[in-house]
C-alpha cells in the first residue's frame, strides 16, 4: 500500500500529489491511508506551574513527555490529520499549569492549533484524504497525527507552507474578527495596537494597514519595535521608555486614537481611556499582564466610547459560519500579500519544551511554530 504520511521537505503541491495518488491507488473508498509509523504525542501526565524567568523547558520535561501512543480514530464529521506543523500560543501553557477554562484529564495532548493533510475521515466529513487543511481546538496538536472534527478544519492553498498554515488561524481570526466585525475599523482612522510584537500584535498591525488605517504600535523594547515594524506599523513607540499616551495624542494632535487593540490589559488599559478619540472603540483581547483592570463608567459616558471584548472561540459555538467566511476572507488578505504570519522561530517537535520556554521566559515575538520531521 503507498504511504500517505509525507515528509515536511515536500513542498505543498509535491505533497497533495502525492496523497492523491496514495488516496486513488492505494485507497479505494478515499476513507482512510495506512499509518507507516507509530503515532507520537507531547502526552502532560501532572500540570506545571508556569512564572520563572528561567528553568521553564526543564520544568516542562518534568511534566510532559513525546511518547508512543494510540492511533487517532477520525470523529462521524471529522477527519485525521498528518501533523505536518504545530502553532504555539499563551493558552498552551495555561493548559499545562491547569489554569486554562479547560480541564482535560491525564495524560493529555496539549496544542491548539495545527496544519497538516488529512489522511483519514469519518462517514459524515465534508473532506477528503490528501486535502492539505489548518485546524484549531483546545488540544491535541503536538503530535504527530490529530483527530479534528469538519467544524474546526479548513483548507489552505498550495501556495501557503505549512508553517505559516500552523501560525495563521488563531491570530488572524481574533484581530480580523475583533477590528472587523467588534469595532469596525474605517479607512483613515488610527489604531492603536499594544503588545505589538506579539502573534495576535503582528496580525492586528497587518490587518489594520491592510484595512486602510494608521497604525501606532508599542512594544517594551527597540528589538521588539523593530518587529512592528516589520510588520507595517507607521509609528513605533517603547512604552519602558516613552509615556505613550501623550506619544499618541502627539501623533493625532491632540485627537486619541479611534481604536486601541488591547491584549495586555492591567495597567496598560487603565492608560488607554486617557489616550482614546471621542466615540473610539477599546478592544479587549486578553489580559497578558496577569491584572484584569476596571474602568469608571463616567469615562465611558463623557468620552462617548465603546469597550468592546471579543471571545473569539465563542464564534465557533454561536455562529460558525462566520468563523468559516473569516478564513476565506484571510486567505485572500494572504494570497494578496497584505498579511503574512512573522515567525519568531521553527523548531523540532521533539524541542516543544525549549519553545513553550521562550513564550513563557517572553524570549520570544510573533509566531512559534513546531514542526515534525
């Protein structure tokens, strides 16, 4: 029987080729392909308390271990997917210290978001074997094969590596989602991104230039400004260094922002509200800072603002469809070269620790990505 798992040196268009002809020769009913290798995860066996400036991959290896384990069977309405890239994002390591929402039992698969090609599907999936696709959860994707149902799976182009398959959904998705569809981002009005150099940071700088407006973006440092840069901003402003609510309302002469992407919150937020237009919209994306913050709601009124939130898996229970019409909306945003994912580092999947270390230790920028040789 041909082998459908392929290896990351294929390029996209080599690899669907070659699950094609494996599906059509080797398959018969197009179901399922032969599994040529044991299957292997990042398995957590006791959760890990995250914090420590350093130490943290040790830590990681204490709890979580790439081991052999059972096949994935595909879900009715879902497929089996070749792992082919792994994003990393903040929640993973929530997930492994048992403080994420979520609360899978031992031993789990931790990994949000994954890209790869589908080599099996249930009776109900959409999908076929050797569609290369994109797929998001709460875990699972740190792995070398990942069960995932129709809902959470998408296709990505020939044209797109798997790298930037694996680091593209979560980030366009929140920051197209939260300036899009939460706070209407208009041509020609200014936008104010904090943590700028981040992954949800980068996206919401290159979908805010690509939706027409001037982009302000702060960092902590000038090596992290330089990826904000890279990533579009128009105007670069180190927080550590400058007060940048008076920075902003210097470049608006004196007006404030109309919208401020915020992922950080704590005191962070606090100093948005001095710095914001009249009738501007304050996104709240997360809280990275580890303080939720509060706002007077006097404030609210006498400046006419919107604090708006946005929960975007929430999109996946209560209005799926538009999580789907997203994705195609961002592969035109890529295919026409006005975003494009910045990838801080690809490593190993077997070097997952000393990668979810550089998030937590804040060593790294944009994007990490895993992959499996």
């Amino acid at each position: 029987m041909a082998a459908c798992i392929t290896s990351l040196r294929h390029s996209p268009a080599e690899r669907s080729l070659s699950n094609s002809d494996s599906e059509t020769t080797a398959l018969g009913s197009g179901r399922r392909c032969a599994y040529h290798h044991p299957m292997k995860a990042w398995r957590v066996h006791e959760h890990g308390t995250m914090g420590a400036k350093t130490g943290t991959a040790s830590m990681l290896r204490s709890v979580m271990r790439w081991e052999e384990c059972v096949d994935p069977t595909p879900p009715e309405d879902g497929v089996v997917i070749d792992v082919a890239a792994a994003g990393l994002n903040f929640p993973d390591l929530l997930l492994i210290a048992g403080k994420y929402q979520a609360n899978p039992s031992f031993p789990f698969v931790p990994g949000m978001e994954a890209a790869g090609t589908i080599i099996a599907v249930g009776a109900k999936s959409k999908h076929r074997v050797g569609q290369r696709v994109l797929t998001n959860g709460i875990w699972g994707a740190f792995a070398t094969r990942m069960a995932a149902q129709d809902v959470y799976t998408f296709e990505v182009p020939n044209t797109m590596s798997d790298v930037d398959a694996a680091a593209l959904h979560v980030i366009y998705q929140t920051s197209y989602m939260g300036l899009v569809y939460r706070c209407n981002l208009q041509p020609g009005e200014t936008l104010l991104v904090h943590g700028g150099s981040g992954g949800v940071g980068t996206s919401a700088i290159q979908i805010g230039k690509a939706l027409g407006a001037t982009v302000i973006a702060t960092a902590s440092s000038e090596e992290k400004l330089e990826v904000c840069r890279r990533a579009g901003a128009d105007v670069l402003i180190n927080y550590k260094a400058t007060d940048f609510v008076s920075a902003v309302k210097e470049e608006t002469s004196g007006r404030g922002a109309d919208v401020i992407y915020d992922p950080v919150g704590g005191d962070v937020f606090d100093q948005s509200s001095r710095c914001i237009a009249f009738g501007g919209r304050l996104l709240v994306i997360g809280f990275a800072s580890g303080r939720i913050p509060e706002i007077a709601a006097n404030r609210i009124l006498l400046k006419n603002i919107s604090v708006v939130g946005l929960h975007w898996g929430n999109y996946y229970k209560r209005a799926p469809e538009l999580v789907h019409k997203t994705h195609e909306r961002i592969l035109a945003l890529y295919e026409s070269q006005k975003i494009r994912p910045l990838i801080c580092a690809e490593r190993a999947m077997g070097q997952l620790p000393e990668a979810l270390a550089q998030i937590a230790e804040r060593r790294s920028w944009g994007k990490l990505v895993v992959v499996n040789q």
